[in-house]
C-alpha cells in the first residue's frame, strides 16, 4: 500500500519536474505554456493519488481537488494562451500552422481571436 | 528542512516586492504585488495561522489585484 | 540550524515595509504609490503574525490534534491572528478608496502624476 | 538630493526596525491573555477555533465596526465610481473581444462549487479555519471569476443592498437579544451550547458567522463590481 502511494508520488513528482524543464527549454510562450500544463496536470493529479493510497480517509478530499486542478489547469492555460495569442506574442520561427488566426480570417475580420 | 522552506518563501516574498516596485511596466509591477501577497499567504500556514492565510489568499492577491487590474484599465493602460 | 521562524519572517516583513516605503517615497505615479501602500501592508500583517508564533506551536483550533488540555502550551497566541484577519479586509478597503480616488483624479486631470497636483500643497 | 533624503528615512527607518528584530527572541508560550483566551473560548463559548471565537463574541463590537467600515467603503465607492457611465477611455474605436465558450462554460461548471465552498467555510467557522470574513471573501472570489470569465453579467445591485441590510440588521437584533436574554451586546448564549465540535453547537455564533459572510460577500462583491464599469 506504502510502496504504491511512494511510486505514484515519484512519478507525478518526476512528470512535475518534465513539466519545469520544458518552462525553461521550449522556445516560445505558447510551447511553453503546453509543457507546463499538460506535464503539470498528470503530475498533480499522479501526487493526489498518491496520498489518497497514505491517507485512505482522505480519498473524497483528495478528489474534490483533484476534479478541482482538472476543470481549472487546462482552462487558464487556454485562456493564458488565448490572451497571449491577442496581444501577437512572437511565435517561435519553426511555428508553421496559426490556425486560431486563419480562423478569424476565414470568418471576415483578421483581428478576432 | 523546515528551514530552508522558510528561507525560500522569505527570499521569494523580497524577489516579489522588489519587483513589485522596480518594474517599468505597471501591469507586471501589479502582479508582482499579488505574488508577494500569495507567498505572504504561504508564510501564514507556517507561523500557524490559517485563517488570516485564507483570508489573505482570497483577499490580498485575488480581489485587490483585480480592482488594480480595474483601475489600470480605466486610466488608460498604465501608461503615463 | 540558523534562526527561528518567527525571527526571520519578521526580519522578511519588516524588508518589505522598508520596500514599499522606498516606493511610496520614490515614485510619482498615483497607482504605484498604491501599490507601494499594498506592500507595506502585507508587510506589517507578516510582522504581526509572527509576534505571535511560538516554538513548534499549532494552530489555535481545538481538534484531536490539539486537546483541550494543551490549548493553553501548544497553540499559538490567537490575538495577533484575529486583528490581522479584520486588518487584512480593511486594508482592501483602504486600497478601494485610494484607487477610486485615483480614478477620479485621472478623469479630471487626464494625468497620473502626482507632480501635476500642485495646488493642494501648502 | 530627493533620492539622499527618500534613502535617509528609509534607513532610519530600517535601523528602527533593525534595533526591534535584533532584540526580539522567539516566545516559548503565549502572554496570558493570549493563555487566558485559549482556555476560555472552548469551555465558554463552545467553539473549537479560538480565533473565530475572538472575532465574533469578544471582538464582536469591533466587528460590527468593521462591517460598518466596509458598507461605507461601498458607498464611499459607489459616490466616487457611480454616477455616470463611463466607457473604457483607451482605444474608442475598438470592440470587446468575444469572450471564450471554453471559459465561460468552464467557469460555469467552477462557479458552484467556488459558492458551496464559500458556504462551507462559512457555516464551519467555529469548527476549523475559516469564519465569516474568509468565507466571504472566498465568495467575493466567485463573483471576481464570473466577472473575469463573463463579462457580460450585470450584478443586481438592488437585491445585494436589500441582502446586505438585512444581514446587517439582523446582527444588529442578534445584539440586542444578546443585550436583553443574557449578559451583554452581542453575547452568544442566547442559544444553547449544544455538544462540543458539533456543526450546529456554540451558541450564537455560527448564526453571527453567517450573517456576517452574508455581508461582507455583498459588500466586496458590490466594491469590485463598482470598478469594472
């Protein structure tokens, strides 16, 4: 029981780390912002369970915030990547497809988004 | 080990504060406000006090940056 | 190992005072005079707390960590929590006024520095 | 010659303070009020938290005044903010971004639960951390989200100043019975003492609780929504 709660943390504590590592070697903000979301939210929710096999009293706790990190870490890094797209941060040269921006062109007006 | 949790919040308070005052751009210099509030809330559960850290966490770094936020907005986007 | 916890948090909060003063004094941009307020309170509320910590205390909140018994030498002093608790929202009250006030002043001067209001000095 | 001075009492200052921390020693046991307090407060009053006891029974003529600072801050903001309906002075000529579906309809699944959570913080205030400021700057944090995410929303001003009265003057009335049924202004034995660390225990205060997270909510949320427009 011990020993699966302690695998489960190191793991989530080593896709935490993936997700700090990509911060600092992705190249633009939007890269950026995908690493650190998408390991993150693994990782957080690796740990949550993790203590729920320490502590099994905790288990409804732990899950409320663990439906808690799902609903709200994706959406801020959508709405993060969404303002950072209005204000024209610089992608990183290798960026091929701007869909979000095609999109707004397709409906009429370039500068929606 | 509590210690150097310690240390770290309170070298991460000073970073924030001086950011707080030293950055050009106001907008960043708000925000820096608010994180010296929420590590100031952090700083709270270790002194034992998790009422004022809840109260600090809600007020100190949610709504007082939103109505900086606010305010920023209605004066012309900081600019001066 | 190294200082207590409540001697280097205040050490902490009583550094911020020193930097939102030093902001207050040195700015003249109305909202960062604000936001140099906002730090010298969170400042003071960090000093203010840790007044009130003791060796390994725990919260004052009477549970089956905390018996009844060992309220009066385990947990921490409750006072400097509940004036920092009402000190905290009046200070969001104070920050509300002063940014109304800046608001207001911005509408009628179309300006933020505080070098443009000259006629209330004495 | 601005910046010497600024520097100067900046450093006098930090000696002042330096002068406090250097002969400042870490206590190992609380003042005896502090001790007094933390004996009385379960056994008197009933309620597990010693702070929120504090706050709302020996404090509870302060809180009332800080309720009554918070109101006129309200309408201190309303005079200064209200009136006449500014639009956004920057950049005229440009439309509000549509806001995002994915947002808004997230923030509408986090909504309730953000409010039950505020409920539950308030109505457990003299059970664990928490009471009624917390809780209702948790739902005041609601408010900030749903403003954030939609901002379309109009708040009703009319029902929160009808909401916050009568949360005000059923404290006040609380007071009063306090005055009348038992020892003073604001006394919370009024009700009995139910059994200890139980939700519905501690005399009067998880009613005062209540009220007064009912007020504070109304009243910050009534502050930022004063801002926005």
């Amino acid at each position: 029981m011990e020993l699966t709660g302690s695998i489960l943390v190191l793991t989530g504590a080593f896709f935490l780390f993936s997700a700090g590592l990509g911060l600092l070697r992705m190249p633009d903000t939007f890269t950026r912002i995908q690493a650190g979301t998408k390991a993150s939210t693994l990782g957080n929710i690796l740990v949550l369970a993790g203590l729920g096999f320490y502590h099994p009293d905790w288990a409804l706790k732990l899950l409320v915030v663990a439906y808690f990190v799902l609903m709200t870490n994706p959406l801020s890094s959508h709405a993060l990547s969404r303002a950072a797209h209005a204000i024209r941060t610089p992608m990183a040269p290798s960026t091929m497809v701007d869909a979000l921006r095609e999109e707004g062109d397709r409906q009429g007006n370039g500068d929606v988004s | 080990m509590l210690e150097l949790l310690v240390i770290l919040i309170c070298g991460s308070i000073l970073v924030s504060g001086v950011l707080a005052v030293w950055l050009d751009n106001l907008m960043a210099a708000m925000v820096s406000a608010g994180l010296a509030s929420l590590f100031a809330a952090v700083s709270y559960v270790l002194l034992a006090a998790p009422d004022v850290a809840m109260a600090e966490a809600a007020i100190g770094s949610g709504l007082s940056t939103l109505i900086f936020l606010y305010a920023i907005r209605r004066t012309g986007g900081g600019r001066e | 190992m190294g200082l207590p916890v409540s001697t280097l948090l205040m050490t902490t909060g009583f550094l911020l005072v020193l930097i939102g003063m030093w902001g207050i004094l040195r700015h003249r941009n109305i909202l960062r005079i604000i936001i140099g307020f906002g730090l010298f309170d969170t400042g003071l509320h960090i000093v203010m707390v840790a007044t009130g910590y003791i060796t390994g205390g725990t919260a004052p909140i009477i549970d089956t960590a905390l018996g009844i018994e060992q309220a009066t030498t385990r947990a921490v002093d409750p006072v400097p929590s509940a004036l920092v608790v009402t000190a905290i929202v009046i200070g969001f009250s104070v920050t509300a006024i002063m940014l109304a006030f800046a608001i207001r002043i911005h509408d009628a001067r179309k300006t933020l520095s505080i070098d443009a209001l000259t006629e209330s000095k004495w | 010659m601005k910046a010497a001075s600024s520097l100067l009492a900046v450093l006098l200052f930090g000696a002042v303070f330096a002068g406090i921390v250097g002969g400042y020693g870490e206590r190992e046991s609380v003042s005896a009020l502090a001790e007094q307090y933390l004996a009385m407060v379960p056994r008197e009053l009933g309620a597990p938290n010693v702070v929120t006891g504090i706050l709302i029974t020996y404090r509870g003529f302060d809180t009332l005044g800080e309720v009554a600072v918070l109101f006129m801050v309200a309408a201190g903001v309303g005079v200064l903010l209200g009136g006449k309906d500014t639009t956004t002075a920057s950049e005229p000529g440009r439309e509000p971004r549509r806001p995002s579906e994915l947002v808004g309809n997230g923030a509408e699944i986090t909504l309730p639960l953000i409010f039950l959570f505020g409920a539950y913080v308030i109505k457990n205030g003299h059970l664990s951390a928490g009471g009624g400021f917390q809780g209702g700057a948790v739902v005041a944090s609601g408010t900030m989200l749903l403003m954030l995410a939609l901002p379309a929303t109009k708040l009703n001003h009319g029902f929160l100043g009808v909401t916050e009265s009568l949360a005000g003057v059923v404290y006040v009335g609380i007071g009063i019975l306090g005055l009348v049924f038992a020892a003073g202004f604001l006394d919370s034995h009024i009700l009995p003492l139910g059994e200890f660390g139980t939700l519905i225990s501690a005399g009067a205060i998880p009613v005062i609780s209540a009220l007064l997270g009912v007020k504070v909510g109304a009243e910050l949320s009534v502050i930022i929504d004063r801002f926005r427009n």
